[in-house]
C-alpha cells in the first residue's frame, strides 16, 4: 500500500470512489489497521468514552488525546493519520491553533474539527499554518447535550440545507475533508 496523503484521498473523490476509515489509540492496532490497507486511522476523542469509561467524549482534553496520537502515529504504516480536536478546542482561534499544532506535533496529518460554518476563521488560521483540516458537521458528538442525544441530522430539509450552507462555507475556507456524522445519505450527495 503506498502512502496515503491528502492528494490520495482527493485522487478517489475524483474516481467516484471511497477510502476506509478506522478508528486506532494504539500503536499495535494502528499498525495492523494498516496492514489491512485501512487508507485513514482516527485518533477519536470517542476515547473517551472507549478508553476512559465517560458517558461523552465532552471530558477528553487535549493532553489526552495526544499521548494516543503519539502512540498510533508509530505504528501507522501508510495509512493517514486523522485526529480528533477536542471539546472546545475552537473556543478561540488562538486556542484552536494551539491545540491543532499539539496535535500535529504529536503526529497527525489531519486534523478533524467539529462546528459549522461559524467555524471559517479558525479553519483558515489553521490551513494558513499549514495544518489539514476535516470539518466534521451533521450529528457532532461534542454538541450532543444541545442536540438532545445522538440522533440522526438533516431529517428536515431547512436543517439539511443549514449543513449543506456550512460544508459549502468550510470548504472556501480550506477545509480539505468533510465527515458527516448520521446524516441521510439523500442529502449527503449533494
């Protein structure tokens, strides 16, 4: 498997085609997630929830999240290595830069930010500084308490439309990569 860089996942939207993406906090299952020819591996603040035993990924702090990007960032192999911000990370865009260079510095190539479109500034700050970006929109667990649950988004057309506005405004601001989280697979063609 060759290395796989955002040119690589770009080449596949050009072809029509998809990429897999496994979730990895460690250097052994990175490893073998790659092995398998996985094209991205997620550093997930689901770490949370998976590792640390929370009910949300909303604990997660930057300190803990990079200790396993650090871990799967040496057993990656070809595969992109995508990492979670954590909650509030985009408090500021000073705190957001910082948090994106932590992140880096520990091994990401991406790194995936949840918000909308109010979330352009930080997202050109971030791309500027020569950090990758993959927008995360639709169910976003670090709103989940405002959503009222981890429930399907973009059932209605005015919210579908909202989320389509906000990838559109994302993009312009350099987000290289959308993830959108339980979204009806009807709008997310468009």
């Amino acid at each position: 498997m060759k290395t796989v860089t955002l040119s690589t996942l770009q080449a596949y939207k050009r072809a029509g085609e998809t990429f897999s993406c496994l979730t990895a906090y460690d250097a052994s299952f990175a490893h073998t997630a790659s092995a398998a020819g996985i094209d991205v591996l997620l550093v997930g603040d689901s770490l949370g929830m998976v590792l640390q035993g929370h009910s949300s990924t909303l604990p997660v702090t930057i300190d803990d999240i990079c200790y396993p990007t650090r871990c799967a960032a040496r057993g990656k192999g070809p595969s992109l290595l995508m990492v979670d911000l954590p909650f509030m990370s985009n408090a500021t865009t000073e705190r957001l830069v910082e948090d994106g260079a932590a992140l880096m510095r520990a091994g990401a190539e991406l790194v995936k930010v949840e918000g909308e479109a109010w979330m352009a500034d930080g997202i050109r700050e971030l791309t500027r500084r020569g950090v990758p970006v993959c927008a995360h929109l639709g169910l976003t667990p670090q709103t989940v308490y405002q959503l009222g649950g981890y429930k399907v988004q973009g059932r209605e057309a005015e919210q579908a439309e909202k989320i389509i506005h906000d990838a559109k405004v994302l993009v312009e601001a350099g987000a290289s990569v959308f993830l959108l989280g339980a979204y009806p697979p009807v709008w997310a063609k468009r």
